[in-house]
C-alpha cells in the first residue's frame, strides 16, 4: 500500500517546484536537447530562448509601437497648449510610456475611484478609454474654481454632478486634439460616450482582449499626475497598416513642409516690399558731389532708349522700360532678368 503524503509535505513539494528545486533527472538531460538541421552544437549554445504569454501576444509590431508614441507626443503637446491657455497657468503633458496589456491588466492597475472616460472613435466601431488619475484632476478642478492648491487634499469619492461638468471641459479639449493628431492615420471624431468612477465595473471588451496603453504625466504648477489612454486593438485594426514608422515618419515630413509653405505664403501676402528702378549708373569725384545745385545735369553713358531694370528690395528682378500711366510715372515690365543681363 502506498505511502500517503500530509498536509505539510505536499505544501513543501509545491513550493519547491515553484522555486524550480525539484527536477527529474530526465529533464535535467533533455533540457539543453534543441535540434535542427542548420545548427550546430555550437551555435545551439548561443541561442537565446525567451519565455513566451500566450495570454499576452504582442498583436501590434514594434513599428506601429513607435508610430503610435510620435502620434500620440503630438497630442501631448497640442492638449499641454490647450490645457495652460484654459488653466491660466503652465501645465505640461508628455508620453511616459506605451506597452501592450490585456484590459483586465489594464483596469487592475488603475485606482478606485477615479476619472474614467468612454470615448467614441466615429467611423471605427468601438471605444476608447481615458483615464485622469485624482492627483492631477482634483487640482485642476482647484484651479477652475480658484483655488491655490497649495494645501488641497485629495478626496477618496466619485466625483460629483459640478466636478463632472468642469472635467467635460478638459475632455472636450482632449477630444480636440486627439482628434488633430489622429488625422494624419484617418479622419476620427472624437466625443465622450460616459464617465465612470470605478473602472472593474467597465467591460469594453473581454479582460483577456490586448489593449495598446499610453500612458502620461501631467505637471501643473506643483502638482503631478497621471493620464493614461486605452485603445483596444480591434478598434484600431481597420487603420493598424498605416501605422508604420516609416509611413508616419514620411507623412509627417509631408505635412509639415506643406503646412509651412502655406503659412509662409499667407504672410507673404500681406508683405510690403520697396520698388526701385534704376535710371543709370555713372562715377563722379567727390568736388563735383559737393558742389551739385538744383538744376545741374548729370551726363551717363547710357542711351534714354535703353531698357531699365525693377529691382525689389536689393535684389535686380525684372528689365522693362519707365513710361507715363494716367499722368502717373509708370514702368513696364517686359520681361525678367536673367545671370546673362548687363543692363
């Protein structure tokens, strides 16, 4: 009849095999057994073996990781410009980090209660989460109603009916400028589908569904806090091709350059410049410059038939000739100048 183990000696084996002290001699021989065709002994001595979650798969590459941070440093900078122009007063908002959860990881991870906002993301179906930890919330709505927040404490509570009206406000701006960023990939709208205090209670998608975080820290004044931003993957999956460093990267330098010509050009409208034309160039000593008096000619080698040349600014432009228009002195450009042009 077999030995029966107790209650203290099955808890000693399960801890040691926890703590990988129990080993069978067989799998000690067979642990380092990796075999392959184009391989050696050698070079399977250097191969690197990495644990592997199957509950974790990383559906979004490394490329798309790095798009969505440059997309998403250019919402932090659009929504910190908001946000200190709304606030009467410095605030600063930047990427922190970005890594690949399921949703129940996700929501674990974050405190009860606090801000905890549905956003809907029109045409894509689905929703996004942003969540605005109390640190920094509580202050700024300290901040909207005057206060210092030199000595404020930070409540353990939902917020409530008023509080929830002046947070829609910095949502609305957040909204903004997710959306201006997020029109580089496709054309989104964002808007606020609700608001929650616990985020167990929320469900958006099954807890073992992978979900992209960016996570943010938010300064104002000497209060600090975090925001974090949650997008499910299937949400973004119609547009997740054309998040690829390389696209953004190209579609970014494109963007830029046209929005600069544009704006160069709309204040180059509007610029005054100074129009001169030059009659003809001659040398004289500085006796005869002294003793000029009204009246006096000036003789030049340059024939009154000969054209003229428009310069504007300091720069020589167009060749044409000085006429008469409407009893105004006038000049006619024929044509511009060019490197060959001695006039």
């Amino acid at each position: 009849m077999t030995e029966l183990l107790n209650q203290a000696e099955v808890d000693a084996l399960l801890a040691a095999v926890e703590n990988n002290v129990v080993a069978s001699p067989k799998a000690e021989q067979t642990k380092n057994n990796i075999f392959s065709r184009l391989r050696t002994e050698a070079d399977l001595a250097q191969v690197e073996i990495r644990n592997y979650d199957f509950k974790r798969p990383e559906r979004v590459s490394k490329d798309q990781i790095r798009a969505l941070e440059s997309l998403h440093e250019a919402f932090s900078r659009n929504f910190g410009a908001l946000l200190s122009g709304f606030l009467r007063t410095i605030t600063e908002v930047k990427v922190a980090t970005i890594e690949q959860l399921t949703f129940s990881e996700f929501t674990h991870s974050l405190p009860n209660p606090t801000s905890f906002n549905l956003l809907n993301a029109d045409p894509l179906d689905g929703v996004m989460c942003l969540e605005i930890s109390p640190l920094i919330i509580y202050p700024i709505i300290d901040r909207l109603l005057g206060g210092s927040n030199a000595d404020l404490f930070i409540p353990q509570r939902p917020l409530t009916a008023i509080e929830l009206r002046l947070v829609q406000k910095i949502l609305d701006r957040a909204t903004a400028s997710l959306a201006e960023a997020w029109a580089s990939v496709s054309p989104i709208k964002f808007s606020l589908q609700s608001t929650e205090s616990n985020p167990q209670l929320v469900q958006i998608v099954p807890p073992n569904e992978v979900v992209v975080v960016v996570g943010f820290e938010v300064k104002m004044g000497g209060r600090a806090g975090t925001m974090s931003l949650c997008i499910p993957y299937n949400v973004i999956e119609p547009v997740i091709d054309t998040l690829s460093n390389q696209t953004w990267a190209a579609y970014k330098r494109n963007r830029s350059d046209r929005q600069l010509r544009q704006r160069v050009a709309h204040h180059l409208d509007t610029a005054k410049l100074t129009v001169t034309a030059i009659l003809a160039d001659t040398t004289m000593t500085l006796n005869d410059l002294r003793n000029l008096q009204v009246g006096d000619v000036i003789l030049t080698d340059k024939p009154a038939s000969a054209p003229l040349t428009l310069m504007i600014g300091s720069k020589r432009k167009y060749i044409g000739h000085l006429g008469q228009f409407k009893g105004n002195r006038a000049f006619i450009v024929k044509r511009p100048i060019s490197p060959k042009d001695r006039v």
